[in-house]
C-alpha cells in the first residue's frame, strides 16, 4: 500500500467511521490507523461494525494472502469437482456458499488437493466421514481457542483501553501463535497415530471397526444442585476443575477419556481392571473434595463399534445407564466386567435399564473386601 493509497481521515469519515469532532475522535483514529498499518484496506474496515473493529485484526493476521476466491475457482484450482468440493465443505461444518460468494481462501486450494488425493486412496464415503471428524475437531479447538483469548485477555484489554487499540492489537498478537498451535498439534497426532496403531486383523465391516472394551462411565451427582447454588463463573471454574481432575485421573490409570460432557466423563480400557481402577480413583479424588459432589460410576465390558474416535453399541449404553443407577461413591460392574476383575465385587441386585428389555444384574465393586 503506497502513501497514496493509504487511506486516512478522511476516508474513515467518509464511511461513517470517524468523526473529527467526537469526544473520542484521537483514539477511534489511532485504532483505525493501527488496522490500515498491518494491512487493513477501507473496503475491510467498512465490512465491520464499528463495535467489532478491534476484531479485524486477528482476520488479517488469519491468512498469508487476502485473496478469495468462488467455490468454482477453488474447485479448479484444485482440480475437483464443484459437487465434491461443497461436499467436503459440507462436511467441514461449513454451508454451502452461494456461486458468487468468495469464502475460500488460497490456503484452501492446497487443502482440498490434498483431499483429492486421499480421496482416491481411501475412498470417497471414507474420507467424507474422517474430514467431518476434522471439521468438529476444528471447531473444537478454535472455540476453545476464543474462549481463552475472551476470558483472559479481551476483557481485560477493554478495561485497560476502551477505545480498542489494545483489544485489537491483543487479537494481533495471539492470531501471530497460530504456526506454534499448529506445531504443537502436529506433534501430538504423530504422537497419537503412534500410540493408536493396530492390527488391521480386526473385526470391520460396512467401514465400522468392532474393538473389545471395557467402557466406562463416571458423573458428578446431583449436578444440578451445583448449578443452582453456584453463579456461572464459580460453576465454570468447578467443571474446569472435574474435567482437569477426571482426565488425569483416566489417563494415569492406563485408559482413555473418550469424552467429557458437562458433568460426566466417559473412558475406555482394554482391560476391564484398568478400567475399573479409574472409576475407583475417581470416587477417591471426589471423596471429599472441597467445592464438587461425589461421584458415581459404572463400567460395562464387551464390544463397541468404534469410529470417528467415539464408541458406541449396546454396551456403551449398559455402563451409561449402569452408572445412574450406583449410589454415590460406589462404582456398579456388569457380569462380563466382574468376570475379568482383580478386586472383589458384591451382587447389587436387578436393574431395568432404560433401552433393555430385560432386567440387568450389575455388581458393585468392592475393592477392600
């Protein structure tokens, strides 16, 4: 951008986004200058709503180019199929453009040539199904990602400057630890395509893979009761704790945390005594914890179908249903959990388990017995 060209006061006026003769004109002008230094042109600023301004900046520091570019364009520049091209965007997480809508940017051109060619490799239904697990992994961790720059440093940035000269040089400065993120989770897949490797003299069939786990299954108790008597910060920072604690907890005792969802925490295990053993940690570490309930859990053994990362089946929805069903800070095992456990366990009687049409017997795991 030349001198020439550089847009000014004048043109910010011009647009409806600075006024000489505001109380605040030094300070608005200051942020709009600071945007046009790192690449701001006037069409961008006059896209944005003069509230979200300081927001530009971390769009600007997003990407290497400000090209865009026409699903039609993309899909020849990658040299795909429009239809292929909206279906993998599709699948991304993301609507479907209109044909004039320029939302791709050149980085995509890249990314869906790569696509293409595992496509071939994999098949179309296959990786369809793996670029939507992508998808919400990316929404994921670009949600979590928001969330701490808002929490930690947005706030704080408008308190310091309310004008948003900071705000957006903050949202500048953490877009600029992108290639670090990236790094990093590159480095942790290589770390967990090692560790995930297996035979492929498995039981698959229609693109699902069948896998023998013990599964379990550990909630707070009474998680309302925390709801209510806490405001949203303190329950914020209560469940931040119980994902902290449980995730370790899992981890340390050889299994792994599926998912989390709210108050709950769902794992698997190859063996059912590991398995067990981090319910039972977890009872431990809950016992008496000064600010969360107790909790309570169940673990349900057999096969899963396993895909896209979660688990699902019959005996998935048995350690689910299982663990509404123990009192608080006991753990509840089915027949084929308690036939392959260490520690001893007690008949806890019949349960009708939403989904089953019979009853099931569980067993409550009594490790000091």
């Amino acid at each position: 951008m030349t001198e020439e060209s550089r847009p000014g006061p004048a043109d910010f006026h011009a647009i409806g986004l600075y006024d000489p003769d505001a109380p605040d004109a030094a300070t608005r002008l200051a942020l709009l200058e600071y945007l046009v230094d790192i690449g701001a042109t006037l069409d961008d600023l006059a896209s944005e709503k003069p509230d979200e301004l300081p927001v530009l900046a971390s769009t600007i520091a997003l990407w290497p180019t400000r090209e865009r570019l026409t699903l039609h364009e993309v899909a020849e520049r990658a040299e795909l199929d429009p239809e292929l091209v909206a279906r993998v965007w599709r699948a991304a997480g993301f609507p479907e453009p209109p044909a004039d809508a320029r939302v791709f940017a050149a980085l995509d051109v890249e990314m869906l040539g790569s696509v293409g060619t595992a496509f071939a490799f994999f098949g179309e239904e296959a990786m369809v199904s793996f670029v939507r697990v992508l998808g919400a992994a990316a929404l994921r961790v670009a949600d979590a990602a928001v969330s701490t720059f808002v929490v930690n440093v947005g706030q704080e940035s408008m308190q310091v400057d309310p004008s948003g000269l900071e705000l957006a040089r903050a949202n500048a400065t953490s877009t600029a630890m992108l290639p670090a993120l990236v790094q990093g989770f590159d480095a942790l897949l290589r770390h967990r395509l090692e560790l995930e490797r297996r035979s492929v003299e498995v039981d698959v069939g229609r693109g699902v893979e069948v896998q023998h786990r013990s599964v379990g299954f550990v909630d707070l108790v009474d998680s309302t009761a925390l709801a209510h008597r806490l405001d949203a910060r303190a329950l914020a920072t209560a469940l931040t704790e119980f994902d902290a604690v449980a995730s370790e907890i899992v981890v340390a005792s050889g299994a792994r945390v599926v998912k989390l969802i709210g108050d709950e925490i769902m794992f698997v295990a190859a063996e059912a005594d590991r398995a067990v053993n981090a319910a039972l940690a977890l009872i431990d570490a809950f016992a008496a914890h000064s600010l969360l309930p107790p909790v309570r859990g169940a673990v349900a053994t057999g096969n899963v179908l396993a895909r896209d990362g979660d688990y699902s089946g019959v005996v998935v929805n048995l350690a689910s249903r299982a663990a509404k069903q123990a009192r608080p800070g006991t753990v509840l095992a089915d027949g084929a959990t308690k036939d392959l456990l260490a520690v001893a366990t007690r008949d806890a009687g019949e349960f009708v388990l939403k989904g089953f049409d019979e009853p099931i017997r569980l067993y409550r795991v009594t490790p000091d017995e």
